[in-house]
C-alpha cells in the first residue's frame, strides 16, 4: 500500500505539475518552477483558480512545465501585464501567478511593469533574472550588472536597472528579492506572495548555464552562492495548519499577518532591515549593489495599499459570473436614455 | 462700414436651404453658441447638420463651424458660405477675402477690423462691449452669443426654439440660461434697431418629428457598448475617440450599477495603447466582455495584440475613430484612411472582422453587436467610425433596443456541456463552421495555455507544418463564415443598371446629395453602401448587375477599391473605378460628384 501525501485540499502533488520542461539541463528557471509547484500545493490554492500568465521569452516558456491544471496565457513580449489586468479586472476571484523575463519586463514591458505596481493588480510577480536573452544567444539583458561578464563577448559597462528599487519606490505592496538556488528562502517568499493580495513581484536570480554562468558573470550559480547577502531567515506557516513544524528561532523575529490569515515568520540575521520603511530597503539594495554582491529576501511589504479591483468600486460578483439581465440594461432604460435627449 | 454695406436689400426668401460659417477662436466657448443655433433650428423641424472644424489646440487657434440647413436633407458641407460669421481677428482677412459676392457678414465690430467687400453685406455688432454689460468678467465667452442674436434676427429663428436650446445646452445651470438668453435678446434687438437689411436667407418652422434628436456618433457607439454589456473598458485619450470613452464612463453610475452600487463594467486608463490593447485580450480571455476605443495611431500601436487576438483566438472590441493619417497627421480632421489597416491589422497572415457604420443609430447598434460577433467568432472585432461621425451631431428617432439576447458564443461552462463534445481540443473543429469551443479560466474545464506560438488543436505547442497550415486554413474559413452573418450592405437600385457607386461609412451622409447632382446631368446610379469586412456575397452581385461600378471612398488610394479588388471574382475587376479623394475636411458632396464624373468620362473615352 503506498501512503498518498495531500494537500489540504486532499490533492495530491501531481495536480500542479505541468509538461516536461525544454529548457537547459540545470536551468535556474526549472528551478523555480518547482517552487511554485510546491507552493502552490503547500499552500492548497485550487489549480482551476490559478491563472498562470507570461510574456515571451525562456521564463515565459515555464508556465507549460508547472500547474498543468490551471489555465494560462503565453502572451506577447512584455504585455503580459495588461493581459493579466484585463483579466484581472473581469475575474477578480483567479489567483494569478505570473512569471516574467528580464529582458521582458526591464526592457521592451518596462512600462507596463511599472504601471501594474502603480494599480497594484492583485498577482504574484516572478522575474526569472538571468541577465541575458536566451532564446536570442545570449545577449546582455538591462538588469545585468556594471562589471559583470557573459561566457562570450565583452564585460557590460552599463548601469543596471534594479526591478525591486524601481518597484519600492511606485509603492509597491510586496518585494522580495531570491536566488533560484535558495529552495528554502524561495519557497516561503512565494508561499507568502500567495497569501498576499496585491502585487508580489519576486525578483529571483535564476543563472543561465548556458551563456552567463561562468565564474565572471555576477548570476553565475557560483557568484550568487558567495555573494548572497541575506537579509533574515523566513518560514512561512499556512491559516489552516499554524501548527505546522516550524523551527522557533532562538534571537529576534517578527511575523508578518498576510491577506489570508497565512503568517510569515521573520528572523533577523544580523542587518538592521526594517520591512516596513521603503528607505531601509533602498538602503540594502544600494549597500549590496556597492559590494558587488545580492540582498536576498523580503525588501518591503506594506499591506494597506489599495488593490487595482478595490479603488474601481466593482460589483461584488465577478463581471464574468454576471447575468445578462446584469449586463444589458433594460428597455424601459433605453426609452429613458431617448427621452433624455429629446428635451 | 456696416451700415454703409448694410443698406442693400435681398431679393425673393430662400427658406432653409443656406450654409453659415462661423469663424471663431478655439477655447472662446463659441462651440456653445454653435450648437443653441444648430438646436434651435432642429428645435423648429429644420433638417441641419454642424460641422465643427476645429484644431489641436486647447485654446487660441482657429476654429470654425459650419451649420447647413437644407430641406432636402443635405448634411454635407454645402459648396458656399451665405452667412459668414467673423469672430476671430487671426483669421479676419483670409475668412472675408475667400467669400463670394452677396454673402452675409456679421462681424464683431470690437476687434476692430475692417470688411473691406463692397460687394457683400457687412452687418457689424459691438458684441465684446454689450456682453461686458451683461457679465463684465465672461465678455470674452458672452460675445459669442450675440452672433446667435443676430442670425437668429436675419434667418428669423423662433425665440421659443432659442430659449429650449439655451435650456438644454446649459442643463439646470439656471444663472447660465438666463445671462446667455439675455444676450441673445439683446443681439436680436440691436440687429433689428441698427440693421436696415433684409436676409434672402430664412428659418421656416417644418413639422418636427417628435421623436428624433441629435446625438454625436461617439456617444451613440458609448451608448450601444452600455446595452451590449461591456465589461471593461481600457482605452488611452487620443482624438477623436476620447469622448467615446468618456461617454461610456459617464453613463455607467446610471445604467450598469448593480443593486448595492457596484460597477458591472471596469474603466482603467490604460499607459499607452498596447496596454489597452492587451486589456481587451485578457478581458475577453476571462471571459468577459471588453472594448477600447482609438484612433490610427492606437492601431498601429496595437497591432502586434490584435494578431494575437486572431491566432490565440480571443475575442474583443476595439472601435478606431478615424482621424487624418499618416503618422500624426491632422488630428482633428476626418478621413477613411484605417479602413485596410484594421481589416489586415499584425504580422502574417491576418483578416479581421471590421463593422462601418454609416449612421447614429448604426452606430449604436454595432455598438452592442460588435461584442455578440467577438464572441461568436471568437476573434477581435473593429468598430470604424470617423471623426465626422463621431464627433458631429446626427438626427436619430432614437436608438432601438437590441433585438436578439447575448450571443455569448462557443463558450463550454459545464462538464455535462463537455461530455457532449466528442473529441474536444480547443482548436478543433468540431462542427465544420471554423469555430472551435472554449472553456474560461477558473472553469477548471480542461485547460490550455493559450499562445500566440503555433499550437495543435489542442492548445499545444507545436511547429509542425501540417498543423501550422491547417490552423490557418481553419481560421480562413471562420472569418469567412463571417461573411454573410454581418450586416449586409444597403442597396438601393435603379432600373437601368449602367452605374453602381459603392461607398461606406460617414459617406452615407453625402451621398444623398452627391445622387442629386449625378442626376442633374441626367445620370442615374445605383448605391450600395458596405456595412462590413469581409464583404458580404450581395457586394459581388450588385458590382455583376452593374456595367461600371464606382468604389467612392475618403482617402487617397481607394483602400475599399483594393480591397474590392482581391476579393471579387477577376472578371469584375475592369467594371469597378476608384474615386478617392480626401483633404481632411468632411466630404462635400461637389467635389466627390465632379470627380465621379471625371473617371466615368475616362472610362468612356
């Protein structure tokens, strides 16, 4: 007799999983497309509430190979954004989950990222951040660092764009920075990103092992590992289970109430981080970027801000679950409407 | 020198058959003044149409308005200007020097310009000093409403009519009502008093259908969106499609709240069109029903979304109020200029459903219509409108109400629904009409992730040839399976078959006019005006039936015509001439005509 694990929705794990992944033998991005297996299992999110969503390019590939039973939309180079708010908007009941390139969402839907955060649309926004364009051969993305080397080519002499200090400072209501090879870390980020209602971007360093993850390459496995500055340790423990295993840390913590009654446990390492104050968060990152290395973690929450669907004053039903008596107004309305203009 | 000039009396009374233009500057809140005279007339069951000429400017600019009264319902810009109004000291000398002889100037005589035309009638009015003793600190605005006073003295507007559009332009504003008939009054009385002329050119009171009013085609389409049930409403400010959107967002409290005050319909300000492109598709991906309205520009920015929308199979509503392209072009003047853009709208092989309607009420019948066939065929549907219809007034009897419920198309909401599916793939074709059926997010009914890469009949992903070339050769045959479900064109047919005019769009509102002055020279056509892309089979028969059909459109080159000419069979192709023509302004129905005439004597010659 084999023993079945289930969720608590009395799932098992294979519900969430997708198709078989193409990309490269060690790719960070399958990486993070476990993760959000796990969570979105652990979690026990029903996979027909989930909406997967992306752009164009490796990351966005992923949604094929993770929660097989949840629809989703592989949309164009960096719009991905304003599909999900069009969805969004029509059922605010889905959970979406999107995961999105660097070169998607610092370059060509740059603009869409950042108006997204300016409504907070209520998602999870994963960027698998490689620093280079993969399905193109490796050119250089505009988040990868000054300094830093691809395997071929020149070291970029470009400034990097920093997606969580652009999204800390549009107010963004959730930030968390990872690295594809901190299961641990990653997990609880995007299990409390779920939990959250608003935007959860989730920057995660994901290495590219084919073009950029020589030693050189600053989102090299190797580099990242060595140079991962973290900010806390953090063990997320779901509303239906508060009983769930969690190892009690011994010095300072704090805990995070999330949207759904789920709790993020916080334990300080050593830094001064203070999750609240956009200005600490800034801090880290810059600090971090000045040595060269990364701050991984949650760089900001903030739970008050008004979600995209909150501030529009929507009908409390979902518009797509909506009658069409609901929809189209009445006759008598419409004579109404004539009378109007007549006088 | 009014007076001098003013001493000349007409001969014999023209009654509602006259063209007034009216020369302001742009910000003055002449357009106020405009239209209590447009209203007052139609008020007394005159047929007459405004045009607003104005330019892309917030203030300062020049702007004029063309009002026409014409008993036999011409609705275009006549051929001359009888009564010229002149406001505007920037354009003074070009809007008096262009006149021809006889015409009517009224002119404010505080700018302190000369009328140097002996040979027309100058009638001068210190308009800015007489409002300044109504509303010292609104003389600048007040000003404009003298001019209503003394046309509605020389073309003897009823004062009731006056008043009734005063009311109805300044809506429960009483202070407003009462200071603007105080200054009309007073215009009135000065002309009577000071002006020794007699205008050739009169208002006479027709019986007035009581039913009809004038609306502008954007707020008719708004309004036709409300009744089809939009869900979500993205759009990006551009002119002319701006006050489609704005209509839309402020009918809603009225007409789509739910019983606790809740929206049905979502407005976001999107950051750009491609933003308010990709909306509509997530929208309609949903599930529900969502639309943008834009204009040239935003379609070329959308276009990348819209071939999405046809691959990935997702249906939306995106309505293009023409303006004057290329590039920026002149964007506050009207064209049919999108017309090829929208139908073969992104990359690759791509064909869309385009509805034109010709009319306010087509307007808001395509207004609901177009949502019924985006999610019957599952695809992205356009809305071609114009500058000249959108944003114009037109007389309606008043907008039907839908006569069909929702058609909410192929859409799987049950597993019992699902099981009676044989063989379901969300790009198969289970019944042999091109349209495959499709399950919504949140469902939990078999999913797929939808793509714009190739994908099988299942939704998967794939680059194998065969399925690529049958995916496009179904989608081939839904859109035109299209053909004969959308509106069909409106033909009206004379006996003798020689000539045949194929026109579309605003140019309904010409094309009255443009019959008569064929007719004139003793030539006969027969119209039929395209209500739809792609053309429906009559199109093909009424060109057969025809000796020599003429494509009559508002652009440079011909874009119906080359339309016309791909799809029709290739020995139709010698019977059909372009006549296509645009220079931005709203079509006069001379020009078009003359130029009909030219090509058929090429034709003959």
């Amino acid at each position: 007799m084999t023993v079945l694990k289930l969720n608590v929705l009395e799932l098992e794990k294979s519900e969430y999983t997708g198709g078989k992944s193409s990309l490269c033998p060690g790719c960070g991005h399958d990486q993070i497309s476990n993760v959000i297996i796990q969570s979105a299992w652990e979690n026990g999110i029903p996979p027909e509430g989930i909406a997967k969503m992306s752009g164009i390019g490796c990351s966005s590939k992923t949604p094929a190979y993770f929660l097989g039973k949840s629809h989703g939309f592989n949309t164009v180079h960096g719009r991905m954004p304003s599909v999900t708010t069009g969805a969004n908007m029509v059922n605010k009941d889905l959970s979406f989950i999107a995961v999105s390139g660097d070169g998607d969402t610092a370059s060509i839907g740059i603009g869409q990222f950042v108006h997204a955060i300016r409504r907070n649309l209520d998602m999870v926004y994963i960027i698998e951040n490689n620093g280079v364009y993969g399905l193109t051969k490796g050119q250089y993305s505009a988040t990868v660092e000054k300094g830093s080397k691809k395997k071929k080519g020149s070291t970029n002499q470009q400034a990097p764009i920093d997606l969580c200090a652009m999204a800390i400072n549009l107010g963004c209501s959730f930030v968390a920075r990872s690295f594809s090879g901190s299961k641990k870390q990653l997990t609880a980020l995007i299990r409390a990103a779920m939990s959250h209602r608003g935007m959860a971007v989730i920057d995660v360093i994901s290495p590219c092992v084919t073009f950029a993850n020589n030693d050189e390459s600053y989102r090299s496995y190797n580099y990242v590992k060595d140079n991962d500055e973290v900010l806390h340790i953090l063990d997320y423990i779901p509303h239906f289970s508060p009983l769930e295993e969690v190892e009690v840390p011994e010095g300072e913590f704090g805990e995070i109430s999330l949207f759904d009654g789920s709790t993020l446990r916080i334990e300080t390492v050593g830094s001064d981080h203070d999750h609240t104050d956009a200005v600490s968060a800034l801090t880290a990152i810059h600090k971090a970027e000045k040595g060269e290395r990364h701050v991984t973690g949650l760089l900001y929450y903030d739970p008050e801000v008004p979600t995209a669907t909150d501030s529009l004053n929507l009908s409390e039903t979902p518009l797509v679950g909506l009658s069409e008596e609901m929809m189209r107004p009445s006759e008598d309305s419409l004579k109404g409407v004539n009378d109007r203009f007549r006088t | 020198m009014g007076s001098a000039l003013g001493k000349k009396r007409a001969m014999g009374r023209i009654a509602n058959d006259f063209v007034i233009n009216v020369a302001t500057a742009n910000g003055t809140g002449s357009q106020s003044s405009n239209l209590i005279i447009l209203h007052s007339m139609f008020e007394m069951g005159v047929p007459v149409s405004g045009k607003n000429l104005f330019p892309s400017n917030i203030s300062g600019l020049p702007t004029w308005f063309i009002i026409r009264a014409s008993d036999r319902g011409y609705q275009a810009p006549g051929d001359s200007t009888n009564i010229q109004v002149v406001m505007n000291k920037d354009t003074w000398a070009e809007d008096i020097e262009k006149l021809e002889p006889g015409t009517v100037v009224v002119f404010n005589e505080d700018v302190r310009l000369p009328v140097d035309r002996e040979d027309c009638v100058a009638l001068g009015m210190p308009m800015t000093k007489m409002a300044r003793g109504v509303a010292p600190k609104l003389a600048r605005l007040m000003c404009n409403m003298y001019y209503v006073g003394a046309l509605a003295h020389l073309l003897e507007i009823e004062e009731g009519a006056i008043n009734k559009a005063v009311a109805s332009q300044f809506k429960g504003k009483e202070k407003a009502i009462e200071l603007n008939i105080q200054a009309i009054s007073e215009g009135r009385a000065y002309a009577k008093e000071n002006w020794d002329f007699e205008s050739q050119f009169c208002v006479e009171a027709r019986e007035k259908d009581p039913a009809t009013y004038l609306i502008e085609g954007n707020e008719a389409t708004a309004l036709g969106a409300i009744y089809g049930g939009i869900n979500m409403l993205s759009w990006y400010p551009i002119t002319p499609s701006s006050s489609l959107a704005e209509s839309i967002i402020g009918w809603i409290p009225e007409l789509r709240s739910d019983d606790s005050g809740g929206s049905t319909c979502a407005v976001i300000q999107a950051e750009d069109e491609l933003a308010a492109a990709g909306m509509v598709i997530g929208a309609g991906w949903a599930g529900g029903r969502g639309m943008t309205c834009t204009s040239g520009p935003g379609i070329s920015l959308m276009s990348e979304f819209i071939g999405l929308s046809y691959f990935a199979e997702v249906p939306g509503v995106i309505w293009d109020v023409n303006r004057v392209g290329p590039s920026t072009g002149l964007p506050t003047r009207t064209q049919q200029g999108d017309l090829t853009l929208l139908y073969e709208a992104s990359h690759g092989d791509t064909q869309h459903i385009v509805l034109i309607p010709g009319t306010v009420d087509e307007c808001f019948e395509y207004g609901w219509k177009a949502f019924d066939y985006a999610e019957r065929f599952q695809t992205m549907v356009f809305g071609f409108s114009d500058l000249d219809l959108g944003m114009n007034r037109w007389e309606t009897a008043g907008f039907q109400y839908p006569d069909s419920p929702m058609d909410r198309g192929k859409v799987i909401r049950t597993q019992e629904e699902m099981d009676s599916i044989e063989n379901y793939g969300r790009y198969r074709d289970v019944d042999g009409d091109g349209i495959p059926y499709r399950t919504l997010p949140g469902s939990g009914l078999d999913p797929i992730l939808y793509r714009g890469t190739g994908h099988d009949e299942d939704g998967v992903y794939s680059e194998n040839p065969q399925v690529y070339h049958d995916a496009m050769a179904r989608l081939r045959v839904k859109i035109d399976g299209a053909r004969s479900q959308l509106p069909p064109p409106v033909i009206r047919e004379e006996e003798d078959k020689e000539v045949g005019v194929i026109f579309y769009g605003s140019m309904e509102n010409t094309i009255v006019e443009i019959d008569d002055i064929l007719e004139e020279t003793g030539l006969s056509v027969s119209t039929c005006r395209v209500r739809a892309l792609p053309l429906h089979p009559e199109i093909e028969e009424f060109i057969n039936r025809h000796e020599k059909t003429i494509v009559l459109e508002i652009n440079r080159d011909g874009q119906m015509y080359g339309i016309l000419r791909r799809e029709v069979p290739a020995e139709l192709v010698p019977k059909m001439h372009s006549v296509a023509y645009s220079d931005g302004m709203p079509p006069r129905a001379r020009v078009y005509a003359e130029k009909i005439l030219e090509v058929l004597n090429e034709v003959d010659a």
